[in-house]
C-alpha cells in the first residue's frame, strides 16, 4: 500500500464520484478495482490488459520492451488500464498518490459508459468477456502441451494470423449475408431491368453470373474464409484462426473510437474532479495532472487533447453558440449535455471527426500535415482557409483502422490451382512492398497455396503474387 492513501480513503472518494457519475447521466457497468505495482501494470499491458491471455512469444516481448523502457526512464506507464467488460475492471497502480487515485477512479467511470453505450462496442457480449479470454487461453496452453502439436506448430500459425488479424470487417452493426443470401442478391443483381420501352429496344444480352466463384462477393475476413476454405488444416489450426479472429474483432471498438473514448473519459473526470470540492492540495494536483494529460505534443496526435477540446466545443455549439454558426447552421435543437449523450452513442473517431472537427478547431489545435524530405520534415499544409480541407483529409486517413489497407478475398480458385486471389480497395496510398510481401507470404502459409493481390501501384494496376519463389509483381491478368 502508497504510504499516501488507505483503502479506506479510495473507497469513501469512489463513493462520492459514483454519485457525480450517477448526477452527470453516465450509465455504467459495475466498476471493480485491482491495486497493481509496475511490474503487474506492465504485465497488463503486454496482455492487452486482459486477466487471461493465451501465450505467444510477442506478448513477452512486448513486456520485456516495456520493462527496459520504464526501468531506463524512457518511457512512464499509464495511470490505469480499464476492461470492456461487465463488470468492468481495472487497475490502479499502486505507486500514484491520492489525488491521481481519485482522478484515475472518475476517469474509469466515464471509460465505462462509453463501453456500455458506444454502438461499436454492441457485437462484444461484455458479459462474456474475461471468460472468453480464459477459454482461449486455456485451449491454446492445451494445443501447446500436446505432444503431436507443440509449441513450434502452434506459434506458426499464431505468427501469420497476427500478422492479417485486422484484415476484417469494420462495421459489426452491418449483418454479414450468408452464401444463400449473397446467391439471391448475385441473382437480382443479373437479373434483366424492367424496361418500358422494350417494344422498340434491341433485347439486352442476359448477364451470366459466376456463381461457382468462391467467394461470391468479395469477403474482408480474411482468417475466417482461410479457416471454413482451406481443407487442408487441421482442427486445432482453424480454432486458433477463430481465437485470434475474436479478439482481433473484441479490440477494433478500442482501436476505432481512441479519440472519442480517451476525450470522453478525459471531459468527465475534469467535470467530476471539479464537483467533488477537493480539498486545496489535491485540487493544485489534479489542475497538474489534468494538464499534463491535455497537452499538445509537438509533431503528434494526442487523443486526449483532441477529444477532450471537441466534446467541450459540442457542448458550447450547443449551449452558447455563435451568431456565425447560428447563421451557417441554424439554431441548436437540443442542449449540449443531450447532443454529447446522442454523439457518444452513434459515432466512431472517422465520423466524430468528419462532423465536428472544423477549421476554427483545427486552426485552434494547430494542426498541420508535413512529410519527410531527405531526412528532415518538411511542413506541406497548415489549417489555414485554403489547406484545412486538405489537413483534415488526411488526418482522417490515419484515425482508427485508416493506416490498415482495406483487403478482401475475390476469388479462392484463381487460375484453377487453388490460388488465393485478394483485392486491395486503393485510397491514393501505395502499398509498402516490403510488409505486403510479408503479410502476403503469412497468408500463404495459412492458406497453403500460393496467394495473389491487385493493387495499384505508382498509378498502374498491379498484381503482386507469393509463392515458393518469393514476390513478383506483374499485371493482372
């Protein structure tokens, strides 16, 4: 225990902020706390922050990495870790003092009503969460201490399946049609258009639609469509591509809604630490901390500072609105504290940002996109009247999912030798050639065959292929 706090004081202070929480119109899970030293933090961290975890060499790394980092004082840890589960947990380290305690507790709690009441979040079956993971965790030690598996062949197929684990679908609030369904919509979609001039048009030619293609309509879940079509893997293999598939699709809420959640969190606890009338010391502390957690950070996107600014200027378009946005969007319909609660639930980070981030804010954030010349960097736009748009673009590009190419299966048969055949839905982003040849050639060793991706590159549609002889690149054929 800090020499600095009793249980017995974070309990009375978690009691006072439930009450704000409760006052403020925030709708939780039932919250637990664990008290955890730097080494359980850092443990947590490499872990995801899960309880349970299955074992691979990566999460050991990343410890290792971590530790090296805090030990050298290079790198702090975080206040706390919260889990998207009900109840929620999450750890409190043990070395804060009582006022980062208190401010960490009231930040949890706003964490925890995003979880509960954000739409990404709806596919995670919170109340199956740390069971789950235990599961997976467990048939994965089984796998590794059966002698016919080993920890080798284990390790591989986790290796490549980690490798293209957010290669997924992105939107879980869109019902995924299954094979008859997309047969139905193939169909309608060759069917003939009603024409009401048919009597003097030339009869159109019937499309003939493929459908002994596999798959019908392009299909992004690229672990799940290896693991139901290659016959060649065994059972154990495709459970581990169901395990990593789940987390993967457990973690993407978190990964698509960073800004929203971290700005909400961050908007809530500075609303609830001012109501809980701190005595003067710890009120100078949380002022510190608070801006210490809000500051800008030169040359980077820090998702507390931008969340935290928005919500607040939601709020103030809502409540106190300028005659200029009176006049360019009418006058608010509803109040702040309503429009916030109504955000919170409906959008993700490339939404929030697209609706709310306008060129008074971005001049306010002093945002700007720069690129690398030679070995310096070279600022190409500012947020000014004519570069904004610009800025915002591609500020929107790298939030969420946006730095991870959009890639989906076209066709498991190509050329009637089993080659896997992927599309890469180009932004104006060229791949790098050197982690797609990567990626590519763990796809191949899950699919067992040789794979293939049209892209672009450099402007010119290009196809990469893997096999035993390594990458070409050619044309489409």
């Amino acid at each position: 225990m800090s020499e600095s706090w009793t249980i017995a004081e974070l309990e009375h202070w978690d009691e006072r902020i439930r009450e704000q929480v409760e006052a403020c119109g925030l709708t939780c899970y039932p919250q637990e706390f664990e008290i955890c030293d730097h080494n359980q933090m850092l443990g947590a961290m490499a872990y995801h922050g899960m309880p349970a975890h299955y074992p691979h060499w990566s999460y050991g790394k990343s410890f290792e990495r971590q530790k090296t980092l805090y030990d050298h004082g290079v790198s702090g840890l975080p206040y706390e870790m919260v889990i998207n589960a009900d109840p929620s947990i999450a750890y409190l380290m043990r070395e804060n003092t009582l006022c980062l305690q208190i401010l960490t507790i009231a930040h949890v709690y706003a964490h925890n009503d995003f979880f509960r009441n954000n739409f990404t979040f709806s596919h995670t079956e919170a109340d199956r969460v740390v069971g789950a993971f235990k599961t997976r965790a467990d048939r994965v030690r089984d796998y590794v201490e059966d002698p016919s598996i080993g920890v080798d062949r284990v390790e591989a197929v986790l290796d490549a399946a980690h490798a293209v684990s957010l290669h997924t679908r992105r939107n879980f609030g869109i019902r995924k049609l299954n094979p008859a369904e997309q047969k139905e919509r193939v169909l309608a979609a060759a069917a003939p258009k009603h024409d009401p001039w048919q009597e003097i048009h030339q009869p159109a030619e019937p499309e003939t639609p493929e459908l002994g293609r596999v798959p019908l309509e392009p299909d992004p879940d690229l672990l799940l469509f290896i693991r139901d079509h290659n016959p060649a893997l065994e059972d154990w293999q495709r459970d581990l591509l169901t395990i990593v598939h789940d987390e993967a699709t457990y973690f993407i809420p978190q990964i698509e809604t960073k800004i929203m959640n971290e700005g909400w969190a961050t908007y809530w606890h500075h609303q609830i630490m001012h109501k809980l009338e701190l005595p003067q010391d710890l009120h100078m502390e949380f002022l510190v901390r608070h801006n210490q957690v809000v500051r800008p950070i030169e040359g980077e996107l820090n998702p507390y500072h931008i969340g935290f600014r928005m919500w607040h200027d939601i709020r103030r378009r809502h409540d106190e609105p300028t005659a200029e946005e009176i006049e360019e969007r009418g006058a608010p319909t509803t109040d702040g504290h309503t429009a916030m609660f109504g955000i919170r639930e409906c959008d993700r980070d490339v939404s929030f940002m697209r609706r709310f981030l306008g060129p008074r804010m971005m001049r306010e954030l002093g945002l700007y996109a720069y690129e690398p010349k030679g070995e310096e960097l070279v600022v190409t736009r500012v947020a000014d009247e004519t570069g904004w748009r610009e800025v915002k673009e591609m500020l929107l590009r790298s939030v969420g999912l946006g730095g991870v190419p959009t890639i989906a299966v076209r066709d498991a048969d190509l050329g009637g030798n089993r080659t896997l055949l992927l599309h890469h839905d180009h932004d104006d982003r060229d791949l790098q050639l050197e982690f797609a040849e990567r990626t590519l050639s763990h796809l191949r060793t899950l699919w067992g065959r040789d794979v293939a991706l049209d892209t672009v590159l450099k402007g010119e549609p290009r196809r990469l292929c893997v096999s035993g002889d390594g990458l070409t690149i050619e044309s489409p054929g």
